[in-house]
C-alpha cells in the first residue's frame, strides 16, 4: 500500500475533558496532516511539516474544511437486529418476546446472516462508526457471517455468539455444553483473524441457567484475555424476574459477580438502576457501564444517571453505544444527542467535548483497546471519520454563526447523521463512497 497524506481539520483527545473551556485535553490542528503507511498512523501534526516528512509522490486527499477524527466506536449492539428497529412495544420483556427473539432465530440460515452482515458493515460505515461490540444470535452461523465481513473489510470488531439456554422460542436456545463447545470454537476461528475479537456473551441472567453461567465462567477462565458482554439492570420487571430467578444472589450484579463475570473486560449494557452496592461492585471490579441511550428512552427502560455515576466516590467506568434495533438510529451522533438530553432531564450537563471524547478515545478505553484505535496518535490504526458540520442545508445555515470548535461539535451532534459523515476510513482506505450516502 502506497502512503497516504489527509489533510483536513485533525482532532484527537488526549484524556477526559474537564470542561467545555479544557484546550489541554485535545490537539487540534486547523491545517492538519495525516501520513497513513500500511493502514496505520505514521505522522500527525501541521499539514506543511507533514508533507515536508512524506515522500514526493504521496497520494493527497484534501478534506479542507472538514474535520477529521478517529473513526467512531459503538460499544453495544445487536448485529440480529436490523429488522427489529422501530417495533412498536411497550417494554422490554415484550419488546424481546414479541420481536426480537422471533427475528433472531432467522439467523440460523447462514444466507440470510451473511445478507444482513454485508447490511450490517454498510451502516456502520455510512454512519462513521469503524469499531463496534456486537452480540450475534445464538447460531454460530450468525458469529461466522459477522466476523467474515468484518475480515473482509478490514474492521476492527469485537461480537460474540449469544449464550442463551432458556425463557427464549426453541430455535433461539443453545445447552450449557454447545454454548461452551461452540463459543470455543468462535474463538478458535475468528479471534486475532484479521482485527476480530470474540467476545464471551451470555446474553442476560434471565436467559441463562445457572449451569449456563458456569459455562460462561469457564470461558473466561480459559481465555482471560476475552471481553465478556451481556446486559445489567436496564428495566424494573426484568430486575426483579431476574432476581426471582437467582434468589441466592445478593441483587442482579451479584449474579454475574457470582460466575466470576465482572472485570475490566466486561461491558455491561444498560446498567440503569443500579443501587450503590451494585455501583460499588462495577467500579471495585473496573466493569463498564454501557449507556444506550436512544433504547433506553425508546423502550422506555429509563434515565441513566451517566454523570452521577461518573463522579461517585468510587467511579464507574462508562461507556455509550447504540445498542440497536432496540435503539433507533446506527448514529453515534444521534446517540450523543439523545445522551445529553437525558443528561438535562436529570439537570447535569454534557458538554459537546465530553461526548466526542466519549464517542472515540472514552470507548476505545472502556473496550481497552486505546492502543490501537480512539485516536489519531502516531503507530495507532488509521480508522477515520470525517465529518462536515454544514452537511444539510439547515445545518450549513446554522453553521454561519458557529465561531469555536465546540460550538461545531454541539451541532454535529444536535443535528448531524449520517449525511454529516462524509468520509470513513478503515485502516487508512476510504470506504463511503462504496456504500453509498
Ligand atoms: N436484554 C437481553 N437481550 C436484550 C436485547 O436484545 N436488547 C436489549 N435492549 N436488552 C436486552
Ligand atoms: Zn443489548
């Protein structure tokens, strides 16, 4: 591959911005470059210094006046899911026993998984997002599908074979023992191919017996190293199905706790009604607490107090996501948006800075995987998004009386979708303009 030089309006996050007024926590170039060498980072800094570093005949793409960031990351997600966005429930436990279990168990035929897997990677790309942590169903034909595309397009993705072996329609359970046998082999053959990693996904407590969870538990003996994955406390009926279900734990935290399923690898989606018992837990064990905010307001599961618990004495470590098809858009801004509105419901702010640090270096970090992706340092994957501010008419209009940076991230986000993202680049090959805008 020949090296590539971007040029464009860089931002990258250096740590957590303290504040909307917090200029350290970010480089910014207004004339930036990006040297892109085998995929990878190879120089960042003022477009004229970088040039002068690349050598004579570097091809140059000129996304001037756009900006260019580490592509987006979506930390929670139903691959499955495509063609349940937009269906029309009350509550979780309907929303999973009316739809969502129904279309899953579509995905034992490995046609319609790899149709909906070539559909799948199209939206993330169309959307900016280059890494995302995807459950599959519970067929291993729906984690060999997804981990092949992502092969094929040279993506970083985390995604698992759901675990599930009751309270589900018959062709959506697997057995404690194919659970195992069969996530083991998800990993034998998909894990470190290309940029994949298999995630352990037990997909909830209610939808696992106890001799399931000992499966997961062995799992995650056997291969520490794996992210775990599944959801926590997201609605009120299914905490305390939950609870009835394990009455010897000491509230639904303490079920995963129990099978040795918390840790700094864990991503737990939702995590809405937590006591300070549970929060303790999570942050004792350095799990992450996954906010999905257009699902949570779209099933109506609840508010996440996202900075509440942030600052608590013993801080939680979060992360945001999609979680679609119970959220309703592939969007990361979208997601953003919808986050700070709940934030102002409960009366805390979140500023534009925060939510973009969140959307790229703040899931990089919760997926640990700040070592290859969530920023544009030097040696680091170069998967991009660029985005354009004035992208619909309404918003290049509002654009005419932006003057600062975070007054153009904040309409990005309150007003930007996918046709904001102009570009998306996967290890440093431009991908939109394949699937279309
Ligand atoms: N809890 C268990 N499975 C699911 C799912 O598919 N979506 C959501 N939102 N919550 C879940
Ligand atoms: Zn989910």
């Amino acid at each position: 591959m020949t090296k590539t030089l971007i040029r464009g309006r860089l931002l990258t996050f250096k740590r957590a911005p303290m504040s909307l007024t917090d200029t350290e926590s970010y480089t910014y170039e207004h004339d930036g470059g990006l040297l892109v060498d085998e995929g990878k980072i190879a120089a960042i800094g003022n477009y004229t210094q970088v040039k002068a570093t690349a050598p004579a005949d570097v091809e140059e793409i000129d996304h001037r006046p756009h900006l260019v960031l580490p592509g987006l990351i979506d930390t929670h997600l139903h691959f499955p899911q495509m063609q349940v966005i937009a269906s029309y429930a009350g509550s979780l436990l309907e929303w999973l026993n009316t739809y969502t279990f129904h279309e899953e168990c579509r995905f034992v035929e490995s046609d319609h998984a790899a149709r909906i897997a070539t559909r799948f990677y199209d939206e993330m790309i169309r959307h900016g997002t280059t890494t995302a942590a995807a459950y599959c169903s519970v067929h291993k034909t729906s984690a060999d599908a997804y981990f092949a595309e992502a092969v094929k397009r040279g993506m970083c993705m985390v995604g698992g074979k759901v675990m599930m072996d009751r309270n589900a329609p018959q062709g959506l359970l697997d057995t404690p023992q194919t659970s195992y046998d069969e996530t083991r082999a998800v990993i034998g053959e998909w894990h470190g191919k290309g940029r994949n990693y298999v995630a352990i996904t037990p997909r909830f407590a209610i939808t696992s017996t106890p001799e399931q969870m000992q499966a997961a538990q062995a799992l995650a003996q056997e291969f520490p190293d794996l992210h775990i994955q599944t959801h926590l406390s997201e609605n009120l009926d299914e905490i305390r199905y939950t609870c009835e279900l394990y009455p010897q734990a000491k509230d639904y935290t303490d079920i995963y706790a129990r099978y040795g399923l918390l840790g700094a690898k864990t991503l737990l989606g939702h995590a809405i009604h937590l006591s300070d018992r549970e929060a303790d837990v999570l942050s004792e064990t350095g799990s992450v607490a996954v906010h999905c905010p257009t699902s949570n307001l779209f099933i109506g599961s609840g508010l996440f107090p996202l900075n509440a618990i942030r600052r608590r004495n013993k801080p939680v470590r979060v992360a945001v996501a999609t979680d679609i098809g119970g959220g309703s858009s592939y969007s990361m801004l979208r997601t953003l948006d919808e986050a700070y509105k709940i934030q102002q419901i409960l009366g805390e702010r979140l500023n534009p800075l925060d939510s973009f640090h969140l959307m790229t270096r703040g899931n990089a970090e919760a997926l640990s995987l700040i070592d290859r992706i969530g920023t544009l340092e030097v040696g680091t994957d170069a998967d991009l998004v660029v985005l354009d501010a004035g992208a619909t008419p309404a918003m290049a209009l509002r654009m005419e009386a932006v003057t600062t940076l975070p007054e153009e991230l904040f309409l990005l986000q309150t007003m930007g979708d996918d046709r904001a993202v102009a570009e998306t680049y996967v290890a440093g090959k431009a991908m939109k303009r394949g699937v279309g805008s």
